[in-house]
C-alpha cells in the first residue's frame, strides 16, 4: 500500500522559519516533522509518493530515492489548488489498491493511523474548541461519515478532520467546487460525496496537535513526546 504525502505548501504562517527550511522539515525534538510521521507508518506501507514544490528539492535531498525502509516518488505541484488538486497530480502514480494520504503538518497518534490503515476508507478526527479553520465532520451513529463541510464559518460539529486517509481511487470520481471563499479545491467535499455511496469510517484520534504557526512550533517541543 502507498502513501500519499502533501508536501508542497509554502508554510507562510511559520515565517520566517520556512524562508529557508520547508515545513517538513522543521524540527520537533530536533526530528523532523516528516520523519516524525513516516516512522509512525505500519508496515503495509511499502512506497511513498510525496508532493513537492516550495523548495522542494530540500525535500528530495533529506528524503533521496529511499526513505525509512521505503522507495519514493516526487510529484511537483507547481500550482497551489487545494488539497484535492494536489493528491489529482497523484493519480497515475497508483495502481487500483487503497491508499493513504498525509499532510505533513501535525503530530498524530501512531495507534490513529495503525487503525485508520486496517479500514477500507477512513480518516483520523479530533474534537477541537475552534472548528472554524478545518473541515468540519457530522457522523451518524455507527461512526461514519455523514457529512464534511470545509471552513464553515458556523461549524456545526467541533469533530474535524486531521492529517491521515484511508482512500480509494473511486475518491477521483467525486471532483469537488471551488470553495466559496478560497477558490480551492478541497478533498473534504469529495469525501463527503463519497460517504453518501460508501461507509467512510471516522477514527478518533487520542492525540493530535496541529502545528499552524511559530507559536504552535514552540509549545510542540516543549511536550513530552
């Protein structure tokens, strides 16, 4: 099983930090955060098809031809469209297994994506005080997705998506609008179609801390991991 890995993002909120050094790159306890995540990875994973563009031959050099055990193919996104436009550039690089998909971006439990990876399509969720800035999750009662809404300016729920997919190509089947307020593309909306066709699992997540900023950055290296 591959995994997807996004990133491509410019990190503007952790300037000056990213003028130099691509968001994956920056350091947790002096490790990496994209290091951090590959090393959380089950063994199913055996490819990595990571999604390069803002500096991202930085990324190349850290990562090479192999990485962690694991062969790597780059992706160049060269063109900011959103989470679904970038995973699309992804789409003649696997085969018709599942596959996963992560943003680089956080911390998350090791134990969330073991789970997440045994189900036939799911995502790893938290429940935040802000859900505003994240794509937002209704699920019914047997823990499925009902419905995402992406940046809701009243979120109906305060579960929310984080940085780890359980996807299948019929994922591309469902390409979502452009979002009212951003003009991207966001995965959200397709995942959202998709669970009214298939059972999209919701893993909640006992750990997660996203890192937006140079002030999350810091209180990230001061938890004891």
């Amino acid at each position: 099983m591959k995994a997807v890995i996004l990133a491509a993002g410019e990190g503007v909120r952790l300037r000056p930090l990213t003028l130099t050094t691509p968001k994956p790159l920056l350091t947790v306890h002096g490790k990496p955060l994209l290091l951090r995540l590959i090393e959380s990875f089950p063994e199913e994973i055996d490819g990595l098809i990571i999604v390069v563009g803002y500096l991202g031959d930085k990324i190349k050099e850290y990562c090479g031809d192999t990485f962690c055990g694991r062969p790597v193919q780059y992706v160049l996104q060269e063109n900011v469209g959103g989470t679904y436009k970038a995973l699309e550039l992804c789409k003649p690089f696997l085969d018709s297994k599942p596959f996963m998909l992560f943003f680089p971006d956080d911390l998350l439990s090791k134990d969330a994506i073991v789970e997440c990876a045994k189900e036939p399509l799911a995502l790893v969720a938290s429940r935040v005080e802000d859900a505003r800035p994240f794509g937002v999750i209704d699920i019914d009662e047997r823990g499925f997705v009902k419905d995402i809404i992406e940046k809701p300016e009243v979120p109906p729920t305060n579960l929310v998506a984080t940085s780890c997919y359980k996807l299948s190509k019929d994922i591309f089947k469902y390409p979502p609008s452009p979002h009212p307020r951003t003009g991207e593309y966001y995965l959200s909306e397709s995942i959202a179609r998709l669970a009214k066709e298939q059972k999209f699992r919701v893993i909640i997540a006992d750990f997660w801390f996203p890192i937006a900023n140079e002030g999350d950055l810091k209180r990230a290296n001061e938890l004891p991991l």
